[in-house]
C-alpha cells in the first residue's frame, strides 16, 4: 500500500484574474511517519493527504513562492456543493484516456470526476435517493477517498443515506459486488456521515455523527469495511461500547458522542491503531464515551486507552464537543485535540489519561492546554509539517491563524494574525488557508504572518483547498444552504 506520510519564506499580495466557466455536463512510538521531502506530489488520495492527517508535503507541487502569483484560475459551476475537500491523481485512466483529475462529492452524495485544468466533468456519479433528499437537510461532508493499490482502481464515497459506494475511476461506475455498496448506519436520518474517509490497510474507515440540533436518537460509530469484499470487519460505538455491530439508535439508552471532526479517524503509523474524538454525550470510560479520544486497535477496533477532561460533564451540559477537531499526530509521543471551549489539549499518546493503558478510567491527564487561536471554537484539522529536525503547527479557525513549534513535548507560539480559515495545507514550502467568510485562499511563507499572495474565491463553510501537481483545488458553498448547486476554482501553473 502506498500511502506515505510525506513530510514536509516577500513579496506583496497578490490578485489573480477570474475565468468564469460552466463544467461540461457529458458524461514506532513515534505518531509520524518518515518524511519524504524530494521527489514531485502527483496525487491527493485523501482528506489530509495521508492516513495520518498531516495535511503537510515536503515534497515538489509544481506551484512556488515565485510563480503563485502567475496562476490561472478557473471557476467552475457544479449541481452540487462541495462543502468538503477534493482528491486528485495525475495520469488517470478515465474514460478511455489519460488525464489530470480532480474528484469531489457534493453535499447529496454526487460524485464529480473534473479535469483538474479545464474543469470538464468525465463522469458524474448520482446515488439513488438523490432526487429525495436535494434540498433538504439530510447531507453528508464526507471527503472521498482513492483506492491505495498502485492501479486506483476506485474510489470510495458516501452518500446521505449512510451508504459508502465504490466506484470505478475509469467511468464513475458502481461497483455491487460482493457487500457493495455498504450501509454504515440504521437510521440516516440521524446519524449523519460528515468526516472524511480513510483508509488502513485492507479496509475503508467511516465514521458517523449527528445532524445540526443534536436531535436524537444517534450515537457516534467507527466502521471497518474490507476494501475487496464490502464485508464490515469491525464496528465499535462509542456509545454502547459493549456492542460490536451497527445498532439501532433507540435500542442504546444513551444519545450522541458524535464523531464530527473533517479528519474522523487517524490512523496511527503502522496502521495497528487509530485514534478518534467525539462529541457531546455521558461519560463512564467504559461504555459510554462523550468528549473523549480513543485509541482502537487494528484490526478489531478494541479500546486499548482513553481520554476526557476533567470537566467533561460541562462540557456535555453546555454543547462544547471536545471533537470537534480530529486528533493531530505531532510527534515526540504527542497528540493534539482542540473542541468548542476554545482549548488546545497537547496528550501524551502513550498514556493518554497520564497513566499506562489499563486500570480504572479516570478523568484527565493532558500535559499542557492552551487557547485556540482566536480562543473560539475549532473545527478545522491542524497541518502538522516536519521540516529537518523541526515540527512545526499550523492551526485556523473562524478567527485568527496561527503556527506553533513542537519543543520538548510542548507547543510555542511562533506567530498569529486575525485572518480565520479552515484546515491549513502545507505544500511545496507554502502555507494555504482558506478564509471561509470572505472566500480565496491566504498563501504563507512558514515563518510569517503576513500573506505573500491572495488566490481569489467565494464563500465557503469547511471546504479546504489541495496542492498538488501544478494545482491549488479548492471546492466553495455551505452545505447548510440546502442548495443543489456551487463552485470550486482550479488553479493552475503556468
């Protein structure tokens, strides 16, 4: 499976001329991996470009400090919204070619293969049910994600219904083989798929959450679905832990527990373990898991250990999700979560509560908190880039921006401005941010606050761009809007 951890300074803004057009409608301990930092970057297979989440490349994308400025940009107009992040893969066989192709999928679960320079569409795929539910609330913000066998063959999507399909890249086709496509949820009406898909080895990981209102009756779930087959190979709840299946919602005593977070799962190197975090809910750290991070091991999602915050319970009573970021791998034996309060938690990975696995469930535990970037509420997934001997974090939200360094264990400010954003992306040497109430992307040298350039853009909610292969991608529109419509530009080297 090749999919590496690929690890990873002025000049004046800089505007960029809009061509507007139409898509054709035809048809170790050590929480990293080993950086590769040569070579160019011909594909974004996933959220995060990585199983792990980093979100941060050292290797070449073709777009650079001295021709950012000069690209061109092509705002495309879909019947969908992407109010999540694209894929890309250079070379790819479709439709009986050979092409650059980007690949979204819009809030009613329409999947969207795009040339990645014109914005012609290949293909589109539309999942049955769709016509029941455009324009209402029942949406999804799952990013897909490509197959990692060298041919990518597929790629996984989902859909409102709380299905994950398997296409064929070539045509967009379903694939009903075997358990394809598979039903990751009892009751898509209230367990929503929101997170982006991963993937470990032989199997896709989806995870569900809840809808806008906390309505319930739903409970956060992690799924295991073997690539090949569709069979479901592992479920854990974080609700009901003690059940090993999909369970319907109203036979669990307990509501929420939301996993809500753009990254979802993150699975650890190695691929024996992953880590999620979760929303609101009661907390026992046995069965019952609200505002908590769990580390499940691979391949049978068992609890090796936990972690919730001593104030837990408030959190829960006052609709502050710890999860409402995934856990960010830093390194040096260290996790970050942020939630809704506004606060970073730094972890210790090898004793998340500050004790070894094992033992009494207890409350606690980080070795260092601090503010979120604007003290408000995170949503976004940090990008976590490492550079020669130097970690360094980059982290939006609806407020400010800031980078910090990872020394001795601890995160140190290194700068902040006021500019909110979602999930930074760290690409070719260059920070990416896009600013989410105004539209375009904020592009950074690593050690500055201030903006070297300004790619143009609309409006947005947790879209967030990709850099890749000559490509600055980046999808636009709320999916809260019910709209059957939206944009995403491409950006293109000259």
């Amino acid at each position: 499976m090749d999919l590496r951890r690929l690890a990873c300074l002025s000049l004046l803004p800089l505007v960029l001329a809009v061509v507007h057009v139409t898509a054709d409608s035809g048809a170790t301990t050590e929480a990293t991996t080993s950086a590769v930092t040569s070579g160019a970057l011909t594909e974004w297979p996933e959220f995060g470009l990585d199983p792990q989440r980093s979100d941060a490349t050292g290797a070449s994308t073709g777009i650079t400090a001295a021709n950012v400025g000069k690209l061109r940009d092509r705002r495309v107009t879909l019947p969908g919204t992407i109010d999540s992040s694209p894929i890309y893969l250079a070379g790819a066989h479709v439709r009986g070619g050979t092409h650059d192709v980007a690949i979204v999928t819009s809030s009613y679960g329409r999947t969207f293969a795009l040339d990645a320079t014109t914005g012609k569409r290949f293909w589109t795929y539309t999942p049955p049910g769709y016509s029941s539910w455009v324009g209402t609330p029942q949406i999804t913000n799952t990013s897909p994600l490509l197959d990692p066998d060298l041919a990518h063959r597929y790629v996984y999507t989902a859909s409102p219904d709380g299905r994950v399909h398997k296409l064929l890249l070539a045509s967009g086709k379903e694939v009903h083989t075997g358990g394809w496509p598979v039903t990751v949820t009892k009751d898509p009406t209230k367990e929503k798929m929101g997170s982006a898909l991963n993937v470990d080895g032989p199997d896709v990981i989806a995870t569900t959450s809840g809808y806008i209102g906390d309505a319930p009756v739903y409970q956060g779930h992690v799924v295991l679905i073997d690539r090949e087959s569709g069979k479901i190979a592992a479920v854990f709840n974080m609700l009901c832990a003690d059940r090993h299946t999909i369970i319907v919602p109203t036979s669990c005593a307990q509501s929420d527990s939301a996993i809500l977070s753009r990254g979802g799962a993150v699975v650890e190197p190695g691929g024996k373990r992953l880590l999620v975090d979760t929303g609101n809910a009661t907390w026992d750290g046995r069965r019952y898991f609200g505002d908590s991070v769990l580390e499940l091991t691979v391949p049978g999602l068992h609890l090796r250990q936990s972690y919730a915050p001593k104030n837990q319970a408030e959190l829960n009573s006052n609709d502050l999700d710890l999860g409402s970021s995934a856990p960010a791998l830093l390194g040096e034996n260290r996790v970050l979560v942020a939630g809704k309060d506004g606060v970073m938690r730094v972890l210790d990975l090898t004793r998340l509560d500050g004790h070894a696995p094992s033992g009494k469930p207890r409350l606690g535990g980080e070795v260092q908190t601090l503010e979120t970037p604007g003290d408000t509420q995170l949503f976004t997934a940090p990008a976590v880039w490492h550079h020669g001997k130097e970690t360094t974090v980059f982290v939006a939200d609806f407020s400010a921006t800031a980078a910090y360094a990872l020394r001795g264990g601890r995160l140190h400010k290194l700068w902040q401005n006021a500019t909110p954003g979602t999930s930074p992306i760290v690409a070719g040497g260059l920070v990416y941010v896009y600013e989410p109430s105004q539209g375009g992307i904020e592009v950074y040298r690593p050690g500055s606050s201030k903006p070297m350039a300004a790619l143009p853009g609309s409006p947005g909610h947790w879209n967030s761009p990709i850099v890749v292969d000559g490509h600055v991608i980046e999808p636009e529109g709320d999916a809260n809007e019910h709209s059957g419509s939206g944009t995403i530009d491409l950006f293109t080297a000259p």
